[in-house]
C-alpha cells in the first residue's frame, strides 16, 4: 500500500507470533513489546538526516556523522502506546515524550479525547505517534489532527498490527503520514477489533479487563 512499511525483520515476525498466542502472560506481552518497540524504532529512523561534526578519537582528530536537526518526539496514544515507549527510549534515550490520551468508544467506535501534553517546540520535531493497533483508523486520525492543529509538521505513525480498514482511513485523511507495521491483517470485526489480530493490547499488557 502506498505510505505503507511493512517491517518483515525475522525478530519482529518471530516476536508478534509469540504477542497473538492467547497463552502469554502479561510479563512476556509487556516485554515482547517493549523489544518489538526498539525494532520498529529502528527501522522507522533508518532515514534520518545526518551531518558531519568534528570529534577528537583517543588516537586523532576526525569528522564523523551525527543525526541532524532537534530532537525525535515520542507521542504515544494512551494507554498501550506506552509499550513500545521503554524499548525505543533505550535507542534514542534523548528523545522528547508527548502524551496523548485518546480512547476508542466501545460502543460508537469514536475516538474520546481527555488529555494532551506536547513539547512546546513540537513543531521545530519530527514526531512518531506510537500505538499498537490501528483498528478503525479514528483513534489515530484524532491523535494525528491534535498534534498538527499544536504545529507538528513531520509526523510518523508506527502501530504493531493494521486493519485495512484503519489504513484506508487514516492515508485519507493523512496522506502526508507515512505508516510503519509489522502486519496487515485480514479486516476488523463488528466490534472493531482486528482479526486475527491478538485481542486488546492495552488489557494484555496491563493484566486488565
């Protein structure tokens, strides 16, 4: 799909096959995020803009190439977005943190707002909006429309598991918004959720209901 990444990285496979078996335990699901986290962060960074500084080795003086530019914004969607936060902080611990609390109705499906805290340079950033799942697609186009309406202009979006139905939705109202993915999977239910999918991340990780 145009805008899409799919990462296919053997370890990311490995590891979201372990995250859909119903028999993990909420130590393992916490951790396999946490390291799929630090994957995806990997493969979403890949193009970043480097320039050259002058640095002194213990043996001489030389130019070596550093990442260009003010720092990554981190904007995970509250609350399974903080999953993939840990692990992606252990690669880019410099990283500023944006809050997003947004949640899905259970019953109309819609996208609820109720908090929101961003770095007052927001828009000087490129900013990766973290979530595992991008379902109906609201949730994220909601995050995505809050972020811009603060200033962002360079934002990501990286989620563990895709619907088509949520990518459908969010490149038609965001196509300047590129998408990072383990999967895409086969469609949503009546309910909203992803099939096969591997249930609510945020009750998995967390041990809730």
């Amino acid at each position: 799909m145009d805008g899409v990444q799919i990462v296919d990285h053997p370890l990311v496979q490995h590891k979201l096959t372990l995250m859909r078996d119903k028999t993990r335990s909420t130590k393992g699901f916490r951790q396999l995020m946490n390291e799929v986290g630090m994957l995806l962060c990997y493969e979403l960074t890949r193009d970043l803009e480097l320039e050259e500084i002058e640095i002194e080795t213990p043996l001489t003086k030389t130019r070596a190439n550093v990442i260009a530019g003010k720092k990554l914004v981190f904007a995970p969607i509250l609350r399974a977005g903080v999953g993939f936060l840990d692990g992606m902080l252990n690669l880019v611990p410099s990283a500023r943190i944006a809050h997003i609390g947004i949640y899905r109705d259970h019953v109309t499906l819609d996208a609820v707002e109720y908090f929101l805290k961003c770095p007052e340079d927001i828009a000087d950033r490129i900013v990766i909006v973290i979530d595992p799942m991008l379902a109906t697609g609201n949730t994220a186009v909601a995050a995505i429309d809050r972020l811009k309406e603060r200033g962002a202009t360079k934002l990501r979006y990286v989620c563990l598991l895709a619907a088509p139905e949520g990518i459908e939705r969010l490149r038609g109202a965001h196509p300047d918004v590129p998408i990072w993915t383990a999967s895409i999977d086969d469609h949503l239910d009546e309910a909203g959720y992803i099939w096969p999918g591997l249930g609510d991340a945020g009750d998995r990780m967390f041990g809730t209901r």
